[in-house]
C-alpha cells in the first residue's frame, strides 16, 4: 500500500477516533473540551489515545528552516528533566526533575511565569526512585492540575493560580516506589501507578476523587496467594512481585476502557518466582510486563495481554499503548499498538484484546518470533539466563528495543515513529533475598553494543504492512520521544542535545538545533493568537548510564546535566 492511500484510510480512522473521544458522556468534559482545541496539548500524550499528533500545520517543509528560538525557561533543576508540557489556552504547564522541584505555569507565547508551586519532597527520594528523580508532566482536567510526585504523593492545583487544594498518600515511596509520570483523569476519577519493579513491590492501579482526593478503587496488579492468576507465582513470591504500572495510561470512551502497562517482575532471577528455564508452564507470573484493560468505574481488570511471559530480561511491559483506528484486512479495526521492551511490535484489537500482530522492529535474537495464536514467544533457550544457565548476547538489553521515551503516530503517513536503542548484554544471575526498600533484582547484565555500528535509530514503522519504512541510526541509546504534526514534520531530539524537524514521509533531516544538554523528553506543539510553537524540554538522564557500563559512559559524557524548557517558532 503505498503512502497515499494509506493517508486516505488513516484519515477516516482519526475522524473516527475524534468521534470516540468526543462522547464525552464518557470522558471528562473539561478534558474532552481541551481536547478538542486543536491549538491545545490537553494531555502528555497529546490525547486519551496516546497519539502524540497535533493537526497544526503552520510549520511546513518549505518554512521549517526559519524556526527561531522564541523564548526559554530554567526550570532551575538539573539532570532528568522530562517533562511534556500540557497546554491550556495561553497557559503551559510544565514541572521539573526532583519531585518535582517545581511546577511553572507560564504564558504559552511569551515565557511569562503565572505562578510557581514548590512541593515540600524529602531529601531522601533519589535511593527509592531506581533510574532518577524524573517527573514527566501533569494532568488537566475541571481547572485543576495534577502531580504525581516522588515521595509517593498525588497533588491537586487550581490551575488559575496555582494554590494546592488537597494531597493524598498513593504508596509509601521508602518501600522503593515513586511517581514519576502523569495520571489519567476518566470522568471524576484521577488514576495513577507507581513505580518500583526493582524494589520487589506489589504493583497497583489506584483511582482517586477529582474534588476531594478520596481514594475510590485499588487494583493490585500482582495476584496475593488465593487470589485469581496466583497460581502463576511460586508459592506467595508475588507479594514482592513487581508488576508496577509506573507511565502512563491510555482511554477509550467507547468501550469505556482504561489500558495500562505493567513492569518486570521481580526479583530478575527467576527461579526464585517461576521454574527458572524456559519451561515454566503456567508459572508466567501474572500481571507483570503485561497490557491491561480497566474498569475505571470499578478497577476490574477486563482482560490482558503478556508480551513477555515469566520475563528473565527486565523487559518491562509499561510502554505507552497508543489508540487508534487502522485499515486492516479492508475493514476499519479499533486498535491500540505498544512497541514493547522485548523489541516487538504489538497490534491488538483494543475492544476484544485479541492480537492482530507481533513482528520484531528492532534486532532481538532472544525469541525466534512471537506465535499470536499461542501468544507465546518461541524463545532461543540459549538467550533464556536462569540458575546454572548465564546467557550471552542477548539482544535487546535491559532497556528495551525502546524504553519510556514516547514514540508518535501521524495519521496522514499512517506511520509510527520509534525512538529505539540497538544495544545487547550478557546477564547471570544470583541468590536474593527482599529487603524493603532495596533492589530486589539477583542478575548481573553486562552490558554490549548491537549489531551493525549503531546504538540508537529513529525509526518510521508501518503497522499495518509491519515493517520499517525509514530510520535515522543513531550514536548513543535512550533518544528523545517524538512528535508528528499535520505539516508532515516528525520533531525529536537525541542525548547530544540534537533537537530536529525531521520530514515524516521520507526521514529527511529538516533542521537542527543544538540545546545543550541531551534529550528524552517528548516534544509538544500548540498555537497562540494564531502562531504555532513547538517546545521541548531538555536536561539528560544521570542514573542509567550507571547500568550500561562503557556505553552509559558515553551517554554521559555526550552532554552536561541541564534542564530548560525551549520553546520555538516561525520568524
């Protein structure tokens, strides 16, 4: 199928999507409203489906060389800012690394500041918060905003001027479980995970009263012993069991259905959870790096998907699950697709939970493929590490063929586009044993370089043809989340500071700028008295590097820790 068509049928999905995420009788008004601003970035994910695609098109091939810089913010925190700011009329909301250390709403078009709010956090959150003091952004809805924080906490503002109306304790972050992205807003509900999959947690799914802060529903997403699924856990180990759904979720307001990923498993040697080779029958360790479709109303699971069954490789399942309608088999199939940690790419019908397709796009020899009637990967036993078993290089790494960075689809390509990592590793494991609030992982994993002279590649994916149609190689992992706008422009940036208009239809670099401190964050695009602004902000991870060896060496030593927000626009 060539490129026009696909644009014709993929324009008819997103007018269906749009029409789903209109029904606002499931939704919540204010959000659904904001949503429907197409000057607005109403949600880190731009929308309830995940898309990351602004139909502004103000900024074009011919134009996007004249992108001038048009104001910036210190955001006064440095290392591991990523953020994706959520717009609202004139005013940006954008938060920082440290809790966050602060949260800035500002004047969209100017850089203006409105107010500041400053959480009290505790000194102590960098030993319970496993890959940094990260904060991803904030949520919107009925005036307010809202923060998961690293001390575990849930914030409410008045979005007007900033004055905290009420905080709730989700979890005990000294257990090792911090918040670190956005919650979801469903009607009069806030929804949030947490982390902590290496700290051996119990994960969950907790909802929360928009007005009050009430804690409404919680839904573990490890069975306890006795509960349904516990029978895939080794005797009661799922009480340390990891499964946390620590990013971001996803909304369907015509099956009106929440979709979360869950992360590893813990502790990383399996056979203290499961049989510890390849042979582990029911022993798959149920929720843990896993889909879930959710109740909002009650937090009822209504059913899952496991990408990666009793997971000996740290390959989380919490990447976003992007929603959307695609042309498959000549009919118009509501889907929601995830670029799993295991390097495949997942297609599933979002309403029945019933895989469409599971193809590889990036290099990953741990599996031969992934059987969609089995749902099952057909493993290469030599890549499977367990007691008495070390495996070599087994690809991809622990950080996945893509990590949280989140990736974007543009309706008009009918194209994905991944920001993904090239690198492989060893790993052995250990005897463990939990103590709270320490890693509970038993496994070391040196880390090495994937093959062909690349650690990095944006990559353009087809998921409808399931193939690559475009990459960009890159020199180092744990690139920059990307944006896709109508202007047919792919905006992402990289661990050198590179920030990039890319053209979506055949990967052409447009234009470049350095900003001084690498990138992870996803962009995000909205317009003011008619002018569209593209912002992103900057500040490079410090903690995973120290995972990757060599590598993470490089990652370092690439840019300086920084954290600003950039904000850019026709001159």
């Amino acid at each position: 199928m060539g490129l026009r068509s696909r644009s014709i049928f993929a324009g008819v999905s997103l007018a269906a999507f749009a029409m789903v995420v209109a029904s606002s009788v499931q939704a919540n008004d204010s959000v659904v409203k904001a949503v429907s601003d197409p000057n607005g970035w109403a949600i880190a994910g731009h929308d309830y489906g995940n898309t990351r695609f602004s139909p502004l098109k103000q900024i074009t091939s011919e134009n996007v060389d004249k992108l001038q810089l048009a104001y910036s913010l210190s955001l006064a925190s440095l290392r591991s800012n990523e953020s994706s700011p959520v717009v609202i009329g004139d005013t940006l909301y954008v938060t920082t690394s440290w809790g966050p250390k602060y949260v800035y709403a500002i004047n969209a078009a100017t850089g203006a500041q409105k107010w500041t709010y400053q959480p009290d956090i505790p000194d102590d959150v960098l030993q319970y918060a496993c890959c940094d003091v990260n904060n991803r952004g904030v949520a919107y809805a009925d005036g307010k905003i809202f923060i998961g924080r690293l001390d575990g906490k849930l914030t409410a503002l008045d979005a007007a001027n900033g004055k905290e109306l009420w905080t709730s304790k989700v979890v005990d972050y000294k257990q090792g479980s911090v918040i670190t992205s956005p919650p979801l807003v469903v009607r009069d509900k806030i929804i949030t995970g947490f982390g902590g999959g290496e700290y051996g947690v119990r994960g969950s799914l907790l909802a929360f009263d928009l007005q009050t802060g009430k804690q409404l529903w919680q839904t573990y997403t490890v069975p306890a012993p006795g509960e349904p699924g516990s029978d895939t856990w080794k005797g009661d180990t799922g009480l340390h069991g990891g499964g946390a759904a620590w990013l971001v979720g996803s909304y369907d307001a015509k099956t009106d259905t929440v979709y979360w990923g869950t992360s590893n498993p813990g502790p990383w040697n399996t056979g203290v959870r499961s049989t510890g080779d390849g042979n582990f029958g029911k022993l798959t360790n149920l929720y843990t790096a896993s889909t879930l479709a959710i109740d909002p109303n009650t937090g009822k699971i209504k059913w899952h998907i496991q990408g990666t069954p009793a997971d000996a490789w740290d390959y989380d399942g919490v990447n976003e699950l992007l929603l959307t309608d695609l042309k498959i088999g000549g009919a118009d199939t509501p889907v929601l697709m995830k670029a799993d940690r295991n390097g495949f790419f997942f297609v599933a019908n979002r309403e029945t939970g019933k895989m469409i397709s599971a193809e590889k796009y990036v290099f990953a020899n741990w599996a031969k493929k992934f059987d969609i009637s089995t749902m099952r990967a057909e493993e290469d036993p030599d890549k499977r590490p367990g007691p008495g078993h070390p495996a070599k290089d087994i690809c991809p790494n622990l950080i996945g063929g893509k990590n949280w960075q989140p990736m974007s689809f543009n309706p008009q390509t009918g194209l994905v586009y991944i920001p993904a990592n090239n690198v492989c590793m060893d790993w052995s494991v250990s005897d463990v044993s939990y103590k709270r609030g320490v890693f509970y992982l038993g496994a070391e994993f040196p880390t090495k370089e994937g093959p062909g002279g690349f650690l990095g590649e944006l990559v353009a994916w087809d998921p409808v043809a399931n193939k690559k149609v475009w990459g960009i190689k890159e020199d180092l992992p744990f690139n920059g989340g990307t944006l896709s706008t109508g202007g047919n422009r792919v905006f992402s940036g990289n661990l050198h500071g590179d920030f990039r208009a890319i053209d979506a239809k055949t990967g052409k670099l447009l234009w470049s700028k350095n900003l001084g401190s690498g990138i992870g964050a996803g962009p995000v695009t909205y317009s003011v008295g008619g002018k569209q602004y593209v912002a992103i902000v900057v500040g490079r991870t410090a903690a995973l590097p120290a995972f990757l060896g060599e590598i993470g060496k490089k990652m370092v030593a690439a840019a300086p820790e920084g954290g600003a927000l950039f904000v850019f626009a026709l001159q």
